[in-house]
C-alpha cells in the first residue's frame, strides 16, 4: 500500500473539478465577457432616443 493519492473523481467536488480545466474556464471568462459587453452595447444602442 503506498501513500499516492487516488484519482477518484467521486471525492473531489464539482466546483474543483472545473477549476482544474483552465482552458474551459478560459472559454467560459471569454464568452460571458463577449455577452457582457454584447448585452451592454445592445442596451445603450436601444437606450439612445430616436430622432
């Protein structure tokens, strides 16, 4: 018996799990930043009264 840990993924919790995939947390940074902004600039075009 050695004392390696185990790479049971039923042990670690879900929210670790995400954070140890950087490129999907990358992606994910990029993409509710995108809306954000999308979202913002939607919202200032639409608040813009028409002449």
């Amino acid at each position: 018996m050695s004392n390696e840990p185990t790479h049971d993924d039923g042990n670690i919790p879900a929210m670790q799990r995400l954070y140890n995939r950087i490129w999907l947390l990358a992606v994910a940074a990029m993409v509710f930043f995108l809306v954000a902004y999308v979202g913002w600039g939607l919202l200032d075009l639409l608040s813009l009264s028409v002449r």
